[in-house]
C-alpha cells in the first residue's frame, strides 16, 4: 500500500509537467510584420464576447470585436467605432459619429443600426452589466447610417464608460437580429469588426488570429498574425515566457512570486498600466449581519490589527500598495480625505477590551470563521495572515476551505463570517463599486452583490445622487462623503490595491496604450525597429 | 527480558528507526518549550535561506514563520494522523477478521465480499475523494486513511482466526464450555496479534505518506498544518526557496524510514523461524 500511494503522488506530479509542454506550431516568427504569441488562460469557452466576457475572453475576443470607445489611463475616452461625440448640456443627450469605412469580417458595412441593434435589443437582453447602463436610455437612435443618438431619462455620470469594448462590443445585427442569441449558430465564428479576425483555433492547443486587411484604421494593424497558446499550467507558462517562446502574460497568469524573478530577465519588461479599468482593491467582506462583526468596534477593531503594507509585501510580492477604502486611486472619484487604519494592535485590543470580549486562559478572545477564496494559493496565504494576524489580538480564525462552487453558493447566500475578494471597479464607482453597499442590492442568492448586508440610507442616496450627476464637480463631492462614510463604519477591511503584472517581451511597442491594457485591440502594437 | 524484545533491541534496524521515532515523538511532545514563539506568527523577514541567521537555522517560508519551528509542531498533525488513523484501521479490521476467520460459512463470505469491495478502489483516489466530499479536516482525514486502510488487516487477521481456530487449545476451550466472544478474545487474537503489529507500524509509515499527499494537493486542513502541507504550499516557489519544501520532504522521508525498519525488526523478531536461528 505504501508504494501505491508514492506511485500516485509522482503520477500526479509528471501529469502537471506534461500538460503545459507548449505546441510546436506556435513558434514566434520573424515575417514581415511579425506575430506575438500572448498566453490565453484558462481557454477561452468561447470567443463571442456577448455572450461571455470572463477574463481570457476579453483578451482574446478584444482584438477581434470593439465598441465605440476606449480610455486612456485617465479614463479620457478615445475614438473606437466612434470618431467623434459630444454630450448636451443637461447631461441627457449623446450623439456618436461612427467612422465611416468600417466593415463586419465577412464585408457587410458596419453602420448606426448595428449600434442601435446591440445598445437597445442585444445587450439589454444577455449582458447584466451592459443592463444597468443602457438601462438608462429613454431612447437610442440612428440618425443616419453613421450618428446614433442616445436619450437618457435622467443623466448617467458614467454613461460614457459604457462604451468600453467588453461593456458594449458592438454585435452584428445582420447576423443577429431577430434570432435567439444564446444558440445562435454564428457564436461559434466570431464576427467583429476588429483588427484581427479569428483564423484557427484548435481546442486546447491554440487560437490564432489573422490580421484584417480591410480594417478601418489606416495602416493598422501593424502584427500579421497572434497566436494564443493554451497553457493550464502555472510552471509552464513561466518557462515559456522565460524562454521566448511566448512575448505576453497578462493579470495572474504568472504567480506573483514569479514575476520579480521574470520582470528581471532581459527580454521582458514588467507593465503594471493598463490595469486602471479594473483596479481591484483586495479585501476582507465581513458578513455585517452576525456576531461579532454586527459591531463596529469589532470590524475597526480587525482593521486596526492587518498590517496592510505586510499584505502587499509578503502576499502580494510588492505588486500594490496598501489601500485606503473602498475606492482605488485608480478608478475616478477616489479620496484620501477618510478614516485610515495604521497597523495599531493596542488600539485593536482597546476595542474589544471596550466590548467586553477580553482573553481566556489560552488568550482568545473569540473565535470566527474564514471562508477561504478558492483561487490559488495567493489567496489560500492571504487567509493564513489574516489568521495569524488577527490571532496577535486574541481572534481566533478557523479557516473554511472551499472550491468554486461551494464559495460562491455560501458568498451569495451570505453564509459565512468572513471571506476575501477582489472585484474589477470598472472606472467608476457606479459601476463597479456602489454594487456592493447599497441596501437595494442586497439580494440573497446572487454573488457580487451586497452580500455583506450592509444598509445605512445615507449612503444609498449619496450613490445615487452621485451615478446621476451631470458634473464630475458634483460627482466628487458626493463620492468623497461616501468613502469617509464607509471607511467609518467599514462593513469590509480593504487592504490591498492590486497590481497586475503585464510581462512583455522588449521587442513590441505601443501594445498597452489605454485602460483595458491587455483587453485592448492592439490595432497600434507593432514589433519595434531593429 | 522476554526474547521478544531482547532480540529486538540488538537489531541495528530496530534502534535506527526507535530513536528517528523518539526524536520526532519528543518534538512534538515539547514543541511549545523549544519554540515559545506561535509558529503561525511571522518570526522574521519572509524567504530567508537557511544557515545564516543562527536563530532560524532552517530559514523562513514565505510569510516568514520559522521552519524549523513548523516541522516540529507540525510533527503533532502528521504522527497524530498517522496513528489515529492506523488505530482505527486495525480495530476495525481485527473485528472483521476475526468474525470472518472465526465464524466462516455466510458470515466470512458476506464480510470478505465487503472487504474485497473497498479493496478494488484505488485506495488514495478513494481517501482523496472522501475527504473532498467530507470538506478537509484532521477529523475527515482520518476517518478517509482509516477506511481505506483496514481491509488488510481484516484479511490478514481473518487468515491467521481460520489457522488457530481448529487447534487443540481451541477446541479445549469450547469442551470447556467457553463462550465464542471469550475463546475470541482471550485464546485466539493474542496469538495473532504479532504479525498484526508489525504491519500496523508499516501502515502507520504509509498514512502519514497518505495524509502528506493528500495536503500536498491542497486537501489538507488549513488550521492544523501538516508537513505534506507545507510542501503543497511551497511547491511553486521551489525555485526561489528549494529549503521550504526540501526540510519537510526531509522529515517525511526519515520518519517514514524509521517506521518502515521498525516494521522490518518486528517481523524479524516475532518470525520464530528467525526466532530459533537466534536462539541456537
């Protein structure tokens, strides 16, 4: 029986090897123009963004379909589909002229009333997020074959932001008008009117995508070709971007104590722009609604005992900065004008001294649970800090392994005590923020609301007022009361604003231009000049 | 000194693996006076190498918890595992040999059916599923080594019952009028139970290898870490910090050694064809 049981580990172990031995047929070339071999992980389920718009999709699926607009890293739109736009007064009126040569991949004309099909019909029926933008729209418009026009019913700050490629990717009404959209056969052959169109995938090797030649962009795209490999494993994804056989990684691809190692190489350069459209800040949700995290003193008490520059340094490996509330400094309307929580064990103590949970025998004041988050060992080291620093004053944390399924099943209908995570801010805090706090999105059963229960009045009418203000002016000043709200009664410790780490080779310029990074079209990058 | 032992305590084998034993026994023992310091705390700055701060001889892990003073709490996780669940797998397989071996006709046939069922499934698919199902803990992982390590023993035990039961003394026990549990238990188990112990200490080697390739593929309990749960950890940053897996590797390797040559002594020591060429 011992012997079996060896066998099994090191069968176990050469299994994980093997899988990440890369394909031979995607080899970087040297052609005119060049290709670019970008890791694709975990494969895409499929690359019709409309319907899917998971990480590895965006990247894939975001050099073949776009949407009006993109964004520089200060979220100043720039010229997609659109060439130029322009808001009325009031904040209820936005008019886009589209550029006028642009065509679908199979050579029908991109016009107005593909953007009014896919605002107005398709993603309003398949896209949530697209949903709560659109939504807004009194009415949306083809004024001719290359303006639309869309009507708000009440100004939306960040209406603009919708128009971001995996937000709004514009849909092909000629193919998609009147079918249903989740079978309809065309999902399969992505049709976009991006800069490369799909050329091959072969299902868990690669997907390689040719470039356009009829694209609208004069002279672009620079690339002949990019090749996705498909590479499950963590070890093997290293290897090939050490050795070149791969030029980019992007988000976590890389564990993050590979990438100091790897950002040192000569031929790769370690990208951390790109990233503001998701600024994710990592961070701890209490469940608001049990004891002891009903209490406040108890919640300010745990964010006075997390050393938060320990977070980034040692979980993190320096890829982000200690976070101050719920806002990143990368997404619009941040403040720093809030309640901090320096590293304060005493303070922490005094707290819970105030509340009447003091030690016993063995020093423990209380004992709470940790839902683990289920993605990888980054997070499984995070719950371990968490455990030993909140164990310095006297909480005990029993730490809930889970997988997928389990945690999002028991994060969504709020049973748990604690648990980690990192959700994409999306620009704005309407969209990507205010989710999570306001009380009419506390919904049972669905993950990535307001799963923490927390419910104050004032802070949903600030969201409020601040989603519909005309003027960043306005704007800010509401988000700002916000954040010194919630950082005062913080129903979640925020820790950590997350850096992705985007690792690319020397050689590619102008490849991460605006705030989607790596989810950009790429329509600009080009191999530089020897 | 009963010959048993006497012959034991001259094998070289059975002091190697005794005294490997006694060190990690002890280390677990006395972890908390060796160590004052919590060893979940960070002691020092994370990824420090071993042999160059004297005071953590065998460098940090990447929260900067001192290894040496993991690998000695940790050895409670891994022995308790080990014995726990080897404790449980005999119990259980001595009452299901034994009825089976004693017994025989339908009784044996239903209990060797049973036994050859769980024998058939690939024991660590088996235990791994089990504790997935069960959610990690010591507690699950226990029970999931124990189920699937009994069923040699059952047939072991159930061997040995079925060549003592028609022997004389046993048959004198029923003229006697001795009950079946009693002629069980007082004049048929301990004359089995050498081979049982022998292989009880190999079955202990092989749990805690279990248990350590379980928490290596991240199944093991995250609150009571084992050394196979250190490994898993640094597993991927082995080529930044080889010492965060290589000392508990170590470990593992030594203490199942030990167990393994004890196992061998024991065998030696209760085979009575080794027994006379001692004696002669």
């Amino acid at each position: 029986m011992t012997r079996l049981t060896r066998r099994s580990v090191l069968k176990a172990t050469a299994a994980g090897v093997l899988a990440g031995i890369l394909p031979a047929a995607v080899r970087a070339q040297g052609a005119d123009g060049g290709s670019m071999n970008i890791i694709a992980f975990p494969e895409p389920p499929t690359l019709f963004i409309g319907l899917d718009q998971n990480g590895s999709t965006q990247t894939v699926a975001g050099k073949i379909y776009e949407s009006l607009l993109t964004f520089d890293f200060d979220f100043n739109p720039q010229p997609g589909l659109a060439t130029s736009w322009e808001m009325s007064e009031d904040g209820l009126v936005y008019t886009f002229n589209l550029v006028q040569n642009a065509t679908w991949h199979d050579g029908t004309p991109f016009t107005a009333h593909d953007v009014v099909f896919t605002c107005r019909d398709f993603l309003m029926e398949v896209h949530p997020r697209a949903r709560v933008i659109f939504g807004n729209c009194e009415t949306i418009e083809a004024l001719d074959d290359h303006t639309v026009r869309f009507t708000l019913k009440q100004p939306f700050g960040p209406f603009l932001m919708g128009f971001e490629m995996s937000t709004a990717p514009m849909i092909p009404a000629h193919l998609y008008e009147g079918t249903d959209y989740r079978t309809n056969p065309n999902n399969d052959t992505p049709v976009g009117t991006g800069p490369f169109k799909l050329a091959e995938w072969s299902r868990g090797q690669f997907i390689r995508l040719e470039r356009n030649p009829d694209y609208h962009g004069e002279g672009q795209p620079h690339l002949e070709e990019l090749v996705f490999p498909i590479l499950p494993d963590a070890g093997a994804r290293a290897v090939a971007l050490e050795q070149g056989q791969v030029q980019q990684s992007q988000f976590f691809d890389i564990e993050l104590f590979d990438v100091p190692r790897l950002a040192e190489l000569p031929h790769l350069d370690l990208i951390s722009r790109g990233y503001e459209f998701y600024a994710p800040v990592a961070r701890i949700e209490f469940n608001n609604r049990v004891a002891p995290f009903d209490d406040v003193r108890f919640r300010k008490a745990v964010n006075y005992a997390l050393d938060r520059q320990l977070f980034a340094d040692a979980i993190f490996f320096g890829l982000g900065v200690p976070a101050t509330g719920p806002i990143s400094k990368r997404t619009r309307f941040y403040s720093d004008d809030v309640t901090t929580y320096d590293y304060n064990l005493e303070q922490a103590e005094a707290l819970l001294d105030e509340m009447g949970l003091t030690p016993d025998g063995d020093g423990v004041r209380t004992t709470v649970s940790f839902l683990r988050l289920p993605w990888g060992e980054t997070w499984a080291r995070f719950a371990e800090m968490v455990q030993q620093q909140l164990g310095q004053i006297g909480i005990r944390v029993e730490i809930e392994p889970s997988d997928p399924a389990s945690w999002t099943q028991r994060y969504a209908n709020w049973d748990f005590q604690m648990t980690s995570n990192y959700p994409y801010q999306f620009g704005d805090p309407a969209l990507g923020v205010a989710r999570f706090f306001i009380s009419s999105n506390i919904r049972q059963g669905v993950a990535y609301s307001n799963c923490t229960g927390y419910s104050n009045p004032q802070v949903d009418a600030l969201f409020e007022k601040s989603a519909h203000g005309v003027t960043d002016e306005e704007r800010q000043a509401a988000y700002t009361e916000v954040q010194q709200i919630l950082t005062d009664e913080v129903p979640m410790a925020w820790l950590v604003e997350v850096d992705f780490p985007t690792l690319l080779d020397t050689r590619y310029e102008d490849v991460i231009v605006s705030a989607i990074g790596t989810n950009e079209t790429y329509r600009k990058a080009k191999l530089a000049a020897e | 000194m009963n010959p048993t032992l006497r012959r034991l305590s001259r094998d070289p084998k059975a002091l190697i693996g005794f005294t490997i034993l006694l060190v990690a026994t002890l280390s677990a023992i006395f972890a908390p006076m060796l160590f004052p310091r919590d060893p979940w705390a960070m002691a020092t700055r994370p990824f420090l190498p071993p042999f160059e701060d004297p005071e953590f001889w065998l460098g940090t892990d990447m929260l900067g918890r001192d290894i040496f003073a993991g690998l000695a709490y940790r050895a409670r996780m891994s022995l308790i595992v080990g014995l726990a669940s080897t404790v449980a797998a005999v119990v259980i397989g001595i009452v299901i040999g034994a009825l089976a071996g004693y017994f025989g006709g339908w009784i044996d046939d239903v209990l060797m059916r049973v036994t050859e069922f769980f024998q058939t499934i690939p024991t660590f698919v088996f235990a791994l599923l089990m504790v997935a199902i069960l959610s990690p803990s010591m507690l699950s992982i226990i029970i999931a080594i124990c189920i699937v390590s009994w069923p040699p023993v059952a047939r072991l035990v159930r061997s040995e019952v079925a060549s003592l039961r028609n022997r004389d003394f046993v048959r004198a026990a029923t003229v006697l009028g001795e009950s079946h549990g009693r002629i069980i238990v007082a004049q048929i188990l301990p004359n089995t139970l050498s081979p049982v112990i022998a292989m009880a200490s190999l079955m202990v080697a092989s749990a805690i290898l279990t248990e350590a390739a379980i928490s290596f593929l991240g199944l093991g309990d995250p609150n009571r870490m084992s050394w196979g749960y250190m490994i898993g950890a640094s597993r991927t940053v082995i080529r930044q910090a080889w010492w965060m897996s290589f000392f508990p590797g170590l470990v593992i390797l030594l203490v199942v050694l030990a167990l393994n040559l004890l196992g061998e002594a024991l065998n030696d020591a209760f085979n009575p064809r080794l027994a006379r060429r001692g004696r002669r």
